[in-house]
C-alpha cells in the first residue's frame, strides 16, 4: 500500500508539472504567433527575431520528449528541457514520468493532443520562416500579408483548442486517479496513511488552482490577441491615410501657380505631418506602457509637468494659453516614464480642445492629497465633450466625429498607464464650459506618506 501510495503521489506531481510545462509551451506559441504576425505587417526585423526564440521553447520540448521515447541519454535530455525555460523540479518529475506514459490510458490519450500541437508548431515555424524569406525580397502587398495574417490565426486557433484538449484531459484523470486512491486508503488503514491522503489532497488543489489559472490565462490570452489584431488593422490603416494625404497635396502643389495658394497648400502638409508625428508618439507610448516593467522612483511631478506643458503649448500658437499650476504634492514615488505618459496626454489633449470663440485657453493643474491617494487634475475651458460620448473616449482608436484632430490613442494610452500604477482616472465635463481629468495614484506613492512636499 506504502508502493502504491507512492506511486501515485508521484504520478500526481508529475501530471501537474506537464500541465504547468503545457502552460510555458502555450504562452511561448502564443508569443511566437503575435511577433510573427507583427513581422508580416510591420517588416521589423526584430518581431521575426522574437518569433524564432518564443518558437524554440516548444520545438525544444518536442524534441526531449523524442529523445525520452529513445532512451537517449538523460543529462542531454535534462539539458534540452532546461533550455526550453522548464524548472529544475518539473524537469526532474518529467524524467520520472518518462515511458510510464504510456502505461495510463489519460496520459496517452493527452500525448496525443501534444504529438499534433508539435504538428502545428512545425508548420508555423516552416510558415515563419516563408513570410522572412518573402519579406527579405520586398515588402508585401496588402494581399499577402492577409494571406499570410489567416495562416498564422488558422494555425493559432487549431493550437489552442490542442491546448484546451490537453488540459481536460490530463485533469479528468487526475481526478479519476484521486477518487481511485480515496477509495483504497479508505478500506485499509486509514491512519498510518494519512499524511499521504493529506498530501494527495493538497494535490488536488493544486491541480485545481492550476487550471483556474490556465483558464485565466487563455482568457486573457484571447483578449490579448483581438486587441491585437484590432490595434493591427487600426494602426495599419491610420498610418497610411496621412500618407495618402500628404501624397495628393504635393500633387496639387506642383500644378498650382498662386504662391499663396502653395503656401496654402504647404501648411496643410505640416499639419497633416505634425498628425503622424503624433499618431507613432501614441503608438510608442503604447508600446512602452505595454512592455516596460514598472520603475518606481523619486520623481519631481511639477517638473514632469512643466516638461509636458513646454512640449506642448507651442503647437498652437494662434490662440493665447494661460496655464495655472497648483502643486500641493510635488515629490512622489512613481514611474516616471508612465507618469510623464499620462501628463502628455492630458495637457496634449487641454491644448487642442481648446474653444477658438474664447479669447484665452486657460489650463489648470493641480496636485494634491487626500485621505487614501494623491491626484492631479489638468482643468480646461476648452470646447467640452458629448454626452453620449463621454463614456467612450477612454476606448482605443476612439475619435469624435466633431473633433477628429485626434488619434484616439491618447486617452486609451492613459487609462492603461494609470491602471499599471495600481490608480484610477475620471472626467467630467460640460459642453462649450470645458473638462476636467482626474487621476488619482494610490498613497504610498507619496514619499514617506506625508501630507505636504
């Protein structure tokens, strides 16, 4: 009985390593899947650089477990599943599984699943490897990268429901088995065996754990991958239609004769540049938010702020500004990156929203601390928003139909990084009175917590 309750334990703890060693192979395929598709629309060279090494984790694994079925030496086998990104104690619960595999019906049945995720991992590869060699001869053409955009979310798709299939089965054993082993210590004695029974079922909620968080984890994995492909197609589209612009503006400049009418024509052109040059900002600003790991440090807030509004305020310079600063709160622990992020934002959006029937744009920011947070406030007297639209401007790629001057990446952008900073960010405003942005950053940012720096 002793055997057998070893045996299982350890049959148990080896299952739930597979399942945590599918979870690297998932996420590693899924990275290897996004870079690749932003390499068909993007060209860089890097997003084909990060698909190669995300996509080596699971042919790694593929490739230890052929060698386990051979009887290959086992230092090499441990060496390949270490590289692959696996954990010393899975790799040493993978070597005890070994060819037992195939002794349990659920075990072999979920090999299967991983033998044709390994199918799909090798086409992906061989398709990576067809888009490089395509994309080293010229950039592709629209049609192409669709193309080539299907295969890689064909492929995606079939992997993750291999996944999915993978997880149920390797559970439904688990608990067959643990019912099984409940039933045999039951009838003998129950006593001697109890720290085994215990640890069976500290197993058991384990496992449990680990497949809620599998669940999490492909949810959120499939939100990732349609923002994704909204931010894609999105991006693609606003990053050529100013091109598009630019192009047919020159056109009309050559063929005017009327100086005034070419300088005219000049302005536009600046204008429509001055929109690109904002609309890469966001995006860089969206990528630092997404994959810039929190700093926290010593930061001057008005300092981030006088920074922010310099860079700003002389991009309209038709129109008077006056800007009022009330700084309560000066000196925070914060991330300054995501912090300036969020201040350009709003002074970016307090100058172009600005009412040109008012004499005077006026732009006030405070600081300030309260009982649980310290917040800063950017307050415009600017044109306000809609009603209706007021819940929708924190969307992504959202733009007013009145006042499309805008990206409608700014707002999103901000949103994301005061949610990274563990805050919260609100509006309020009132058609041709104005808008006020509040962001509210939790306390212990405050240096030493005290009530005034």
């Amino acid at each position: 009985m002793i055997t057998m309750n070893y045996f299982t334990i350890n049959l148990l703890s080896s299952t739930r390593a597979y399942i945590n060693g599918e979870s690297h192979y998932a996420r590693s395929q899924k990275n290897a899947g996004r870079n690749l598709l932003l390499y068909v629309y993007s060209a860089e060279p890097i997003y084909y650089k990060r698909f190669e090494h995300h996509i080596n984790i699971p042919i790694k694994d593929s490739l230890a477990r052929v060698m386990m079925n051979r009887n290959e030496n086992l230092a090499s086998i441990k060496k390949v599943l270490l590289s692959a990104g696996n954990t010393q104690e899975n790799v040493n619960d993978f070597l005890w599984l070994g060819k037992k595999i195939y002794q349990f019906p659920f075990l072999s049945r979920a090999f299967i699943e991983w033998k044709e995720a390994d199918l799909l991992i090798g086409q992906l590869h061989v398709l990576g490897k067809q888009i490089n060699q395509a994309i080293s001869k010229g950039r592709l053409s629209e049609n192409e990268k669709i193309f080539y955009a299907k295969r890689i979310n064909k492929i995606s798709q079939s992997l993750m429901l291999r996944e999915v299939n993978f997880s149920k089965i390797l559970n439904g054993g688990i608990k067959d088995v643990t019912f099984w082993v409940y039933v045999a210590n039951i009838f003998i004695i129950l006593i001697i065996f109890g720290s085994s029974i215990l640890k069976s079922g500290l197993l058991i909620n384990s496992l449990a754990k680990t497949k809620t968080e599998l669940e999490v984890k492909n949810e959120l994995l499939t939100t990732t991958n349609e923002e994704l492909d909204k931010f894609v197609y999105s991006a693609s589209h606003d990053l050529r239609a100013p091109l598009a612009s630019l192009k047919g503006l020159i056109m009309l400049a050559n063929e005017e004769k009327n100086p005034n009418e070419i300088k005219n024509y000049h302005l536009l052109m600046l204008q429509t540049v001055e929109k690109q040059d904002r609309f890469i900002s966001d995006i860089i600003d969206f990528s630092r938010n997404k994959k810039t790991e929190k700093v926290m440090q010593i930061v001057q807030l008005e300092e981030l702020i006088d920074e922010s509004i310099e860079q700003h305020i002389y991009y309209y310079r038709d129109h008077a500004i006056q800007i009022k600063k009330k700084i309560e709160v000066n000196k925070v622990i914060s991330d300054p990156i995501r912090l300036k992020i969020i201040l350009n934002n709003l002074i970016s959006n307090a100058v172009k929203y600005g009412d040109p029937l008012k004499p005077v744009t006026i732009i006030k920011i405070l600081s300030y601390q309260t009982e649980n947070s310290i917040c800063i406030e950017v307050i415009d007297n600017g044109i306000g928003i809609e009603k209706e639209e007021i819940n929708k401007i924190f969307d992504m790629f959202f733009v007013s139909a009145k006042n499309d001057i805008g990206t409608g990446l700014g707002l999103y952008i901000a949103k994301e990084s005061t949610l990274k900073l563990g805050g919260t960010i609100s509006v309020h405003s009132h058609i041709g009175m104005g808008t006020k942005f509040t962001v509210c950053l939790p306390l212990d940012t405050v240096e030493n917590q005290s009530p005034l720096i």
